[in-house]
C-alpha cells in the first residue's frame, strides 16, 4: 500500500526533512530537537506545500517543508500562508 503515513518511504522522507535542521516554513523560528514529538506545539512536523486534501504527494521531497506543530495545524488544507497581523489602527485621529 503505497501512500500511507506510516510507510516506509513516507518515514524516510520525514528523517531526511528532519536532518536538514531547516527552521519553520511558515512562522521562519527554529524547530526545538530537545521536545516531545507527539504533543509539544513547537514539535518538527512535515507539512506539505500542497495538501494532501488538495491533490498533493505524500513522499514527494519538492512538497515537503519542516513546521511546527502548531503551525502547520493552524494552516490547516490552504494552499498559501497567512501574513502575521498587521497592528490594529486607531479609525480616527485623536
């Protein structure tokens, strides 16, 4: 069965993203190698370019990025990255 998350080829894929010591893709800090993988929000995960959901390959290396956890949960299945927020504005001049 090609294609499943726990394979070999997908496991491989994820070592070798891991050993590159790349920072966050989307938020641009470094991923913490001293943390619990399961659970810890700032946790190296694979995160794929194109989502899995929108057509994208599982083991492909040019779709694979390095993320945290917590970020690649809060991108969810969107294709592009949200701009960190802009600092709320006065409406008027005081």
């Amino acid at each position: 069965m090609a294609g499943i998350r726990n394979g070999r080829p997908y496991r491989r894929l994820v070592a070798a993203q891991k050993r590159l010591g790349e920072p966050c893709w989307i938020c641009g800090h470094n991923i913490p190698t001293n943390v619990d993988g399961r659970t810890h929000p700032l946790a190296f995960t694979l995160d794929h370019l194109v989502p899995l959901s929108r057509g994208g390959n599982l083991t492909d290396p040019a779709n694979a990025r390095s993320a945290h956890r917590r970020c690649n949960s809060s991108r969810g299945n969107r294709t592009t990255v949200r701009p960190k927020a802009a600092p709320q504005r006065a409406s008027r001049r005081w």
